[in-house]
C-alpha cells in the first residue's frame, strides 16, 4: 500500500485504487466549521492500515467554507480475504486524529 504519482493515487497490491478529485463528506471539526465537511481531496499525504481498516491522510478544500488543510486519518476501505475494497464514497466519513 502506498500513495503514487506525487499524491494523486493510493496503491494497493500495485493496483491504483483511489485517486484525488473526489468530493468526500467528512465528520472532522477540526478541519473547517462546516457541520459536515464537504472535502474536495487534492492530494493524499499518507496512507495507512489499522486492523483491517485502509486509512489515509489528505490535503482538500471544503466546498462550502473554502478552509485549506490536511485532515486527520480518514477510513477509505477495508482488506477483506486479501483484497482491498472501498468504502461507499457518500457515506459520512468519521477522521480520527
């Protein structure tokens, strides 16, 4: 697992499988004041496993304030049987810091 192409992909297994430009909904007060975060990710920082949980950590922009930043780590999937799978991009996204 890693992130490529200078932050716009996260690898895993040598496969691209996330990649930035995507708008994500975020739970992370920490970031903006926005109730829920509307997050454009521009660039993965750094991508990480905890259990079988894929995280990351991301530079974005929320749509709806403009704040700038790098989020917490945000859960982007799971490995299940060996393989990665996504989790549902409109679902809320909880960052644990």
């Amino acid at each position: 697992m890693r992130v490529l192409d200078d932050g716009a992909w996260i690898s895993v297994n040598d496969s691209r499988e996330v990649r930035v430009s995507e708008l994500w909904r975020l739970d992370t007060p920490d970031l903006c004041q926005c109730a829920l975060t509307d997050l454009v990710v521009e660039n993965f920082q750094s991508v990480g496993v905890d259990g079988s949980t894929v995280e990351a950590k991301v530079y974005g922009q929320c749509i709806s304030c403009g704040t700038t930043g790098i989020t917490g780590w945000i859960p982007i999937g799971r490995i299940r049987g060996g393989d990665f799978v996504e989790f549902d991009r409109s679902a809320v996204r909880r960052v644990r810091r």
